[in-house]
C-alpha cells in the first residue's frame, strides 16, 4: 500500500485512517543491521511478527535487544551517529522507504519503555490525551469518550475514574505502565513494542501485564524484550533469541514457536543459554 506512512504538503496523511482499518497482516524485518557510530549493535536480523501473537525477544544484556525492537519503529535513528540498514516491512511497505514520514511510522507502531514514564507534568487524562492531541485523532470526536476507551482497554478506568486530574505519578508503579499502555493505545496502533515492561514491577504488577498483554494481543502484533525466561514461556506464542558474535553484533540464533524453542531447541547455544550456562 505505497503511501502508507507519506504526508501531504499540508501535514496529513496521503491516506487517512479509515473508520474501521484493515489490520496489519505481519511486521518484518528484514536483513536488518543497525550501528552505533562505527560500532555494530545487530547485524542481518530477518524475523516475521504476526498480528495475533506475541513474541519474545531473548538475549543476554548487550546482544542488542533493545536496539532491534527500536529499530522496528525508527527510534534508532534518534540516536546520534546511530544507522540501519535493511528492511522493516508493515503490510510490505518499508517503514525506512524514501519517503517515509517517521511520526506516522511511529503512530503506527508504539513504544513502552522499561521503566513507567507518564509525562510527570500531566494529569493521568492528560497523560492518555497527549498522543490524541498530538496527531489530531481528538477532532471532531469526544476526547472524554477515547482517554475512557483508552484506560477501559487496559483495565484502569475504574481505578482512577475519580481522580482523572491527579498527576499520572501519583499512581503506583504498576498503574503507571497500564497508563502508558493506555498512552500508546489511544492512538490506536496496530504494533505495540515493549522494552523490558516488567522489570520494574512487582509481582502482582507483573502478572496483571502479563494478563494484559495476552489479552491484547488479539487486536495487536505484540513483540516484548524481556530477561524474564519465565514470564517468555508464559505469554509468548514465539521466540528469538539473539546473541553476540565476535564483534559484539547480535544475531537471531534460533526463533519459532515458544513452545518448541524452551522444550525443544535446535541450536545447541539456546539449549546452553535456557540453562543459564551462556549469557
């Protein structure tokens, strides 16, 4: 669908949203190497991502991770000196095309961070609003009805319906990510990225993510970086786990279905790292 991620001279999209949008079929990558400066970070990663799924991503610390998965939405590029090079397709449109628009890439496909970070100077319904606002989703519609929407996806609404204006910070650390959640969803994404959501958490907290996500993954392409092997067997459908090479570049070692991947591994540094004997 070319076009899919273009501006017009007047800022909006060459296409709209529609009322009801098709969903995403699959996100890919592929041949996809990133580096920091001259220092490579992944190298000629290629993985599929299916709507309806989530998938782990697993890895010792410094095998890279974290920079695949921003990679997948172009927040690589933020960095200075960082470069990629490859494909990520959604819906076969490469996000890194030409004449890609990163915001609506980014519109797209939405991040949650390691650490719960709501915009401290916001209000939990300011918190949820701000990405509305930002790209206009709000005109002509109820922004009281989609920050609801928004809260009701991640089961929030009813705890903080009657503190709305309190600041999002007041809320506890796990509310706190649900809002975020909340954040990314109310633009209505059809990718959600996750970077380590739980690991600032509790257990109780942990669990309800890991609930959450389950349940969202219907609607969604869900792709989670965790160091959590457990939470990995768990709630994904699919694995990938990457490891550095020589150069300290990361590379997919093995992936495929969860299931086979932790019972019945094919590459025997998988098996070494499921047993806490690699990484």
């Amino acid at each position: 669908m070319p076009g899919l991620f273009v501006r017009t001279a007047s800022g909006s999209p060459v296409h709209p949203v529609p009322e009801t949008p098709a969903p995403a079929r699959v996100l890919e990558a592929r041949g996809l190497s990133a580096w920091y400066g001259t220092r490579p970070a992944i190298r000629d990663i290629t993985l599929a991502f299916p709507r309806g799924e989530i998938t782990a991503i697993m890895g010792p610390s410094g095998c890279g991770k974290s920079t695949l998965i921003r990679c997948l939405n172009r927040l690589h590029e933020m960095t200075p000196g960082a470069r990629v090079s490859g494909q990520v397709l959604l819906d076969g449109t490469d996000i890194y095309g030409a004449d890609a628009d990163p915001v609506l890439v980014r519109r797209r496909i939405g991040m949650v961070f390691q650490r719960p970070n709501p915009f401290p100077t916001m209000s939990i319904f300011d918190n949820v609003a701000a990405g509305l606002r930002l790209n206009g989703i709000s005109v002509g519609r109820s922004l009281p009805a989609l920050v609801q929407q928004a809260l009701e996806r991640v089961s929030l609404w009813d705890e903080v319906k009657d503190r709305l204006h309190a600041p999002g910070t007041a809320l506890s650390g796990g509310q706190q990510q649900r809002l975020c959640i909340a954040r990314a969803l109310a633009i209505a994404p059809e990718v959600l990225l996750l970077d380590e959501p739980t690991s600032a958490l509790d257990p109780v907290a942990t669990l309800a993510i890991e609930a959450l996500l389950t349940d969202l993954k219907r609607d969604y392409i869900i792709i989670i970086v965790t160091h959590d092997l457990p939470q990995a067997a768990r709630i994904a459908d699919r694995a990938a786990l990457l490891l550095a090479g020589p150069d300290g570049a990361g590379t997919i070692v093995e992936a495929g279905p969860a299931r086979q991947l932790f019972h019945h591994p094919r590459n025997p540094r998988t098996d070494a790292f499921l047993a806490g004997r690699l990484g």
